[in-house]
C-alpha cells in the first residue's frame, strides 16, 4: 500500500512547508527519487511548476510535470508517467474543475492504482482534498473571482471521512463543522504549514510552524466534538482517528 501526506495549505513559493516537503521525500525511501508535479487545479501555470522544480530538486528528487490541460498526451503515456513516479505531489487550485479533467482522462484510475503500487502520494489544499472521500470546496470561489458559498464535492476515496483545508481562514471553521453536523462524516481539517501522512495503518501530524494544528470533528449525540490532533511526528492508529472518542 502507498502513503499518503495531505498538506492543509502554505506557500511553496516561500519555504513554508519545507518540512512538510522534507518528510515527503524521506518516504520514498529513495536517494533521488522521482517527483511528479499535477498542477491540474491551477491551470497548470509556469511559475508554479517553476517552483515546484526548484523545491524538489534541492531535496534531491529528479522532477517531471503531468500536463492534462495543455498536454496532448494519450492514456497510456499518461498511465506510464503516473505509476513511474516514485511521489506524485498535486498542487492547489479549482478542486472540481480539476477531478473532472482527471475523471475524463482517467488520472483517477491511475493514481489509485499508483497508491496500491506504493507510491506516496501528496499535495496541498485542492491536492489534499482529492485522497479523501469528501471535501469542503471553494471551486465556485475560484470561478467567480469572489467569495462563494463552500460546497461538499466527491474525492477519490483512498482516505475516509470529509476534509477541511486552510481550516482557519476566515469562513471555513464554522462552515466545515455545520457541514460535517449535517453529513455526519468524521472530519479531518488541517491548517495551513500542516499535514497528515496516512500510512499503511496508521497516521501522524506533521508541522512546518509549531502554531499550525489538524483537528478531528464529528458529531456525537447531536454535539460537536473537536480534538486536536497532537501526535506530532509520533505514529498513532488509524483505526482511533476515525472512532468517535479521543484518538490520544
């Protein structure tokens, strides 16, 4: 089985999730493993893919880059990039937009296929949402220019339960809890400079700034309960994150 690390956000660009994308590395258990970039969600912009190559590559990776919009790759050549790939990292960016481009190119069949293969699989924001069943999208936001109402949009399904994103910003905290009350799914949100590597069977938290923190949300007997989630570095079992009582 692969690994999975979903990054609740942070800027690449500027270093902030450098441990986060240290520990990604270390997984592969490879000395200059490859690095697959799927800037899909973005609209696959240079300068993200730039950064991308930069970053990866001090961390001793060699890179390639998925082109889904502007590439005219065949199935096949697509299939081969993704399950040759020893860490597949998927940017940030329109979520759905970005799911129905891989739905139509079959990237979704392949990266499943990937994680069973062992691949690690990661990325931030739109790229952490897309392993879970369930996500708490801001796509219509992206599409309008001006804050939209959150939605809950399909993912993949390699991780269980709904998750949350940039869980502090403004507007996402109380959305996100009324959004699991209502679906009654464990929740999984994660601040940006943070994240969670799923692994085999069990988890833990990562932190690229000591103030960013995962939480656990679920309604229990018509309540919401939230648990910080504080094994930091420290493995735990997955099977505890998603029971309905303190996985500490």
């Amino acid at each position: 089985m692969g690994k999975i690390v979903a990054i609740g956000g942070g800027e690449i660009s500027e270093n902030e999730t450098h441990h986060i994308d240290k520990e990604i590395v270390k997984l592969t258990n490879k000395e200059n493993p490859l690095a697959l970039f799927i800037p899909t969600a973005s609209g696959e912009p240079e300068g993200y893919i730039d950064t991308f190559k930069k970053v990866y590559s001090e961390l001793g990776c060699k890179t390639d880059t998925l082109f889904l919009i502007d590439g005219e790759l065949s199935n096949d050549q697509i299939k081969a990039k993704i399950l040759s790939a020893d860490l597949i990292y998927v940017g940030g960016g329109d979520t759905e937009r970005m799911l129905e481009i891989w739905k139509g190119k079959k990237v979704d069949e392949y990266l499943r296929e990937a994680y069973h293969h062992g691949t690690v699989l990661s990325g931030l924001s739109a790229g952490s949402i897309c392993w879970f069943e369930y996500g708490h999208s801001d796509s219509y936001t992206y599409r309008t220019g001006r804050q939209q109402d959150f939605f809950k949009i399909g993912g993949l399904g390699i991780v269980p339960g709904i998750h949350c994103p940039h869980y502090t910003e403004e507007g996402r905290e109380n959305d996100f809890e009324r959004m699991v009350e209502a679906n009654d799914l464990i929740g999984i949100a994660i601040d940006d400079n943070c994240a969670i590597e799923f692994n085999g069977g069990n988890y833990r938290i990562l932190k690229s700034s000591h103030t960013a923190k995962a939480f656990k949300i679920y309604k229990n007997e018509n309540q919401i309960i939230k648990i910080e989630l504080s094994n930091t570095e420290n493995y735990l079992p997955l099977n505890s994150l998603y029971s309905k009582s303190c996985p500490e």
